[in-house]
C-alpha cells in the first residue's frame, strides 16, 4: 500500500502515542468534532449507510481519479471511527480502496480490540458504501 496522507500519519501517531483506551476514545471524539457538518438536505436516506446501528450518512465524490468522501454519524464514537477512516481513504483511486484492509488500519491505531462487532460490522459497511460509491462517480 501506498504511503500514509500526512493526515492519516498524524491520526496514527496521536492513537500510537495514546496510553490506553481512555486516551484513544478522547481522541476518537476529537477526530469526530472535526469532520465537516453535512448538511440537513444532504442528510438523506439516499447518502445513509445501511448496515450501521446509530445513522450515518456518506458522500463521495471523484476529483480526477482519485476519490474523496464526507460524512457523519448521531453517535459520536461512530463520528470518530468514521473521520479516521477519512483520512486514511480520502486522496485513494478506486484501486487503491479496493484494496484497503479497514481491520489492519484500526489495528495500527490500537482501535480494534475495543470495537464492539457491530462497531466493526458498522465500519466495513462504510467502507462498502465507499467501493460502491467509487464505481458510481
């Protein structure tokens, strides 16, 4: 795989650096608050992800070749999850997602033994909505 956006290698050295799982959600959280507000017209059943427990909603969108989504969620532990998935996604081409392994990610950032299987049930349906979404745009 490709090298790290600057923005994922940050998140990867913040949840790296974090001492335990206390410190990772506090940062999981952080990362959510900065995800770009959708819009109430853009919150919609068409940009919904189904598959998820709480809603949450995705759009993506083709710059050339390479591709760049926008989301959120109700839950802000699933905001989190989502805008950490962002920036290790956002700048790929369709390729390139294909071949994203989203349980290797989350355990780089020391995430994957405390998401719940729904939590992680919730991500790869993200994650299927954004290789849809690639072959749409």
């Amino acid at each position: 795989m490709s090298e790290l956006p600057p923005s994922a290698s940050e998140a990867l050295l913040g949840f790296q650096q974090a001492a335990g799982w206390e410190q990772r959600a506090r940062l999981l959280m952080q990362w959510g608050d900065r995800l770009e507000p959708l819009s109430e017209l853009e919150r919609n059943e068409t940009n919904q992800v189904a598959g998820c427990e709480s809603k949450l909603w995705l759009i993506g969108e083709r710059q050339g070749n390479l591709l760049y989504f926008r989301g959120t969620s109700e839950a802000r532990l699933l905001r989190g999850l989502l805008a950490v998935l962002l920036v290790r996604v956002n700048g790929l081409d369709a390729a390139q997602l294909r071949q994203l392994d989203i349980a290797e990610w989350f355990d780089q950032l020391g995430l994957s033994r405390q998401l719940s299987p729904s939590r992680s049930n919730g991500m790869n349906a993200v994650l299927a909505r954004m290789r849809e979404l690639s072959r749409q745009s």
